[in-house]
DNA sequence: CGGCATCCGCTAAGATACTG
DNA sequence: CAGTATCTTAGCGGATGCCG
C-alpha cells in the first residue's frame, strides 16, 4: 500500500489510536482470553484501571466495531461485552505485532505477561 | 495516547505506543516508499510536523530497532534514516492492519483532526 | 543541517463522588 | 451494577531560539 500523495489520512491511523490506548490491549486480551465479560467482572480482571478509562476504552472499541455490548436492563442492569468478528480479525493482526515485540524484545515491561503474546 | 505505566503490561504496548505516536505511520511509509531520506527530506515529505516531533519519533523508532540512522559527520552535518530489516518486518503486519482498517472503513479522519495525528 | 532546550497551552488520564 | 459528572494533574505537542 502506497501512500504516494495522499498526505495526511490514513485509516490504519484511526485504527491504531483505539487500539493503543491505555489499557486497550489488555482489555482485548481479557475478553479473548475470558470470552464474554461483564462490566464489573472486566474491571477486576484490569487491575488498576477506573471506570471512566474503562467504559471510554470500552466505547471506543464498540465504536470500532471491534466489541460487542449487550445490556440487559435489568435490575441491577447487566452488562456484557465480548469481542466481535472484527474483534476477532484485529486479534490475529495483534498477535503478530505481539510476536515481533517479543521477538525484539523491546525491554519494556517484561513482568511475566504471556498476556496476548500467548493467545 | 499516553501510557502512564501500566501495573502489568505487555511488550506489545510498548511497541505500538512507539508506533502509534502522531506522524509515526506516516514516517514510516515515507521511509519504506522512498528509501533512505535524509532529515531535511523526511521533513519535507511530513507536511506540518515540527522538528522536534520529528527528532522525536525517529528517536524513538531508532531506540526500537526500527529505523536505522546514520550520521556523517561533515559540514554541514549530513544524518539519513532508514527502515531496518526490523522494520520491513514491522511494515508487513503494519499492512495487515491497514488492510483491516480499510475493510472496516473506520472513517475517521474526518474532523480536521489531521488524522495522522494520533497518540 | 540537524538537532536540543525552554516555555507554554491543551487534552487526556487519575481520583472522587454521585445516580438510574 | 454500570456507568456519568466534575475537578485536578501530568505529559504531550507547538513554537521559538540556540548550538555544533
């Protein structure tokens, strides 16, 4: 794919500021890994993350296309999310992004994290 | 998109917040559709960056393995870059996600947000 | 020419509190 | 439970100026 004169637009552009957000990565890797997830469920397997980053990430990638969210308004309210087709695409696509980062081994945050490497 | 520092993280994030910075793919495709550039060259072809996020990303992607530089000491000072064989790797899953980004046709930059542009 | 240093403004991230 | 609202803070990005 050339970019030739196209100057400053490209799509992959749009793609990339929602998945590198703070916490993104690990919160796709939580639903691949976990399947479907509620709110409350997702943040406790985010450790650290607040809910305001939580559901702006969360929005953000339903927005994409790339999650899918199911509420049930129930009471007390249900929510769950999961990764869509697309959701499951981007994955293979991150995995080998995660593939080179391991093998280059990039120095960052080696803390044990199979995280999305693994799966 | 800043990354404070993630409790647990993977070696993934570090890459894409190297890659994912403003101007970044742009950079890239420079480098990979015209070879080698020399600094002045690479700003010319980057409509609107500034020198300092220039010098920035290049940094960066250096310190990543992924763009090489060379700098010749004369006068005036001559300092070109390049993609490394790590970032031909890069370029290749790069263009997997651009195919995905196109697929799905996000449609963002809209909102002069001079898409490239992202965080 | 190819930077780095500095100041400065903006926005995104964090914490906290509150609600249907 | 699953968010929203608000305030504060911190870091990024822009512009400018200087140097080898």
């Amino acid at each position: 794919m050339k970019f030739s004169e196209a100057p400053i637009s490209c799509p992959m552009d749009g793609l990339l500021r929602v998945i590198s957000g703070p916490w993104t990565t690990f919160i796709l890797w939580r639903l691949s890994t976990h399947g479907t997830l509620r709110f409350g469920e997702l943040k406790r397997l985010v450790p650290g993350v607040s809910s305001r980053l939580l559901t702006d990430r969360l929005r953000k990638l339903e927005d994409a296309g790339i999650v899918n969210r199911d509420y049930k308004p129930t009471i007390p309210p249900e929510v769950s999310y999961a990764l869509s087709p697309r959701g499951q695409e981007l994955r293979e696509v991150l995995k080998h992004l995660s593939d080179l980062a391991i093998k280059w081994d990039l120095g960052q945050a080696k803390h044990g994290d199979e995280a999305v490497a693994s799966q």
